[in-house]
C-alpha cells in the first residue's frame, strides 16, 4: 500500500527530544480509597510501582531529563527516586548487595526535577505548570498509570514517527465505541503504516459523537508552542483544562499525528486495568511466572 506522505516540516532541521514531563497531580478518583493518601502511580505492579515502568520506558527511549509536575500527596514519588541513606545502610550492613544495587539504580536512574501543581485543574494545566523547564524545546509527556508492555518502548517507536514527519505525535489505540466517552477521541486520516494525520479532536465525547474509536493515550510529543496555546486554553470537560482542547488548536497551525503503536497498553489508574496487568506482569515474571501460572490453573474458574 502507498501512502501520502506530508513534506510540510521535511527539511527544517528535527529538535531531538531529550526532556520528558510526567503530570502525576491528579486525584486518582477512580482508585479510591487505595489513592486517599498515596499516589495511585505508586501502586506496585508485581514489584515495581507503576511510575518506575513508565520512567524506564522513558529511559530506554533515550530521554535524559525529567521533570515530574507534583501535587498534595505525592510525596511518595519524590522519595522513591531519591537516595534511602538509611535503607542502603541497612541492606549493606545484612550483606544484600542484590537488593541494594536494585535501590541504589532507582536513585541513579537520571536528573528528575519537581513542579507543583497547587490546584487540579486538569492535565493541561498541569503540563503547563513544567513550561518555565522545558523552554522552547519539544518534550514528551508521559502518563505514570499507562503502562505499555511491548518490546520496542512505545515512546521510542513515537520518536521514530516524530523524527520521520517532524512534528508533534501522540500515541493512538483503538477501543470499544462503548470507551470512547472516557478518552480524548481523533479524527484522522492514515497517511503511512499506522500513522495518521489528525484533523480533529474531542475529549470525552459521548458515543453517537466521538469521530472515531481511535484513543489518545498518555504518551505525547509536542513541541513547545502547545504552551502557548494552553494557556490560552479555557476549561473544558470536567471544568479542566484539557491538553486535548489545546492540542486541537495546534492542528490548526500546524500538522498533527497520530501514532498506533506496537504493543499492549493497560490503563492501571482504573481498578480492572490495574488487576489485567498485575496477572499479566506476574505471569511474565522469570522469578515466579511458572509457579504464578501453576497457582491460577488450581482455581476452579
Ligand atoms: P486522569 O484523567 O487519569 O485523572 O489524569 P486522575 O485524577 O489522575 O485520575 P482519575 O481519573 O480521577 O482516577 C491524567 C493524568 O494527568 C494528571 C494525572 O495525575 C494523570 O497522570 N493530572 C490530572 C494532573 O497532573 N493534574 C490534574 O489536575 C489532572
């Protein structure tokens, strides 16, 4: 199959994408009460909590820095990627050299640094609170409960797309028409393999509406006038300001795409996500995974 190709940005020189936001000050309402007083991207998945997968992902993707925009009870977070004096002590004085190696590579892992966002009003805003840190380069934003099992880091498939039509790209998957109303929904045109040109989108549209049942998920690549727009951007569904609204905008000054990549995404801020994902890590896991499989094939089902 041959497919159009868009040369508009060919030729202008690619601003690589070293610096990556992830917005963590959400409430986390469809958690509750385990997100009361800790934040749901801190929920283990087997025996990581889920923002360490996303950051790794973001890591093997080639990002360098990351700044993590904070709210009221996210303290957690900051602690984990930060040094355990106490904690290390310990494990070297009990000679576990394993598990101190396993701490001391989270603390290692690269420079992150915090922006709080004072109030939740909604994951534009809180994109907008990182601007006075990523300046006028590109960033990728990052959802620390979307967690993307697949062989070639999602994010870095993205940045393939993202070098090739040099321009903002978000990450695509398809879903039941009976989802759409909880998603930011495209619409699109397929320019190349699994790639689209977005022409339009609408955050949480209700069925009989939605364009498509193409899905924005947490994974973006913008470049840096999406700043602009978002402070321009008046609230929208939910009363918050929506990155979908302002990402609109942009495909209005500028060519948009959107990307389906390879792999599994499970959406672990939702209680049913977070289960489908525990089962499926734990199974995968090169640990326990064969005795894992042998525990659930003895539950009568
Ligand atoms: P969600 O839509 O998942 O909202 O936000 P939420 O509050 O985290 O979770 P639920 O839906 O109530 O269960 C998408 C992302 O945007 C961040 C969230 O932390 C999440 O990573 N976010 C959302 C902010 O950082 N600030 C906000 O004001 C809202």
């Amino acid at each position: 199959m041959t497919f159009e190709l868009h040369f508009c940005n060919i030729g202008l020189m690619v601003i690589p994408i070293t610096k990556a936001i992830f917005p963590v000050a959400g409430l986390g309402t469809r958690f509750l009460p385990a997100t009361k007083a800790s934040p749901k991207e801190m929920l283990p998945l087997v025996d990581k909590p889920l923002i360490q997968y996303v950051v790794e992902e973001a890591i093997a993707s080639g990002i360098e820095e990351i700044i993590i925009v904070t709210g009221r009870g996210k303290r957690a977070i900051e602690d984990h990627f930060d040094i355990s004096y106490e904690l290390e002590d310990i494990l070297r004085q009990k000679g576990n050299g394993k598990l101190l190696a396993e701490v001391q590579k989270i603390s290692n892992m690269l420079d992150i640094c915090y922006v709080r966002q004072k109030e939740p009003y909604g994951l534009g805003h809180a994109i907008l609170c990182a601007r006075n840190l990523v300046k006028k380069e590109p960033f990728a934003v990052l959802l620390g409960d979307d967690v993307i099992d697949a062989d070639i880091p999602a994010l870095k498939q993205m940045l393939e797309i993202y070098h090739t039509y040099n321009a903002p790209v978000v990450a695509i998957q398809e879903v039941d028409r009976s989802q759409v109303s909880y998603y930011g929904i495209i619409k699109a045109n397929l320019v190349g393999e699994r790639v689209y040109r977005v022409s339009d989108m609408v955050e949480k549209p209700p069925v009989e509406e939605a364009p498509s049942n193409l899905a924005i998920i947490g994974r973006y690549l913008l470049t840096p006038d999406i700043m602009e727009l978002l402070g321009k951007t008046r609230p929208g569904a939910g009363k918050e300001i929506q990155l979908t609204d302002a990402l609109r905008e942009l495909t209005k000054i500028r060519p948009v795409y959107a990307y389906q990549f390879h792999g599994t995404r499970y959406d672990a801020g939702d209680k049913f996500g977070f289960l489908k994902a525990t089962v499926e890590f734990a199974l995968k896991n090169k640990e326990f995974g064969k005795d894992f499989r042998q525990y659930l094939k003895t539950l009568k089902l």
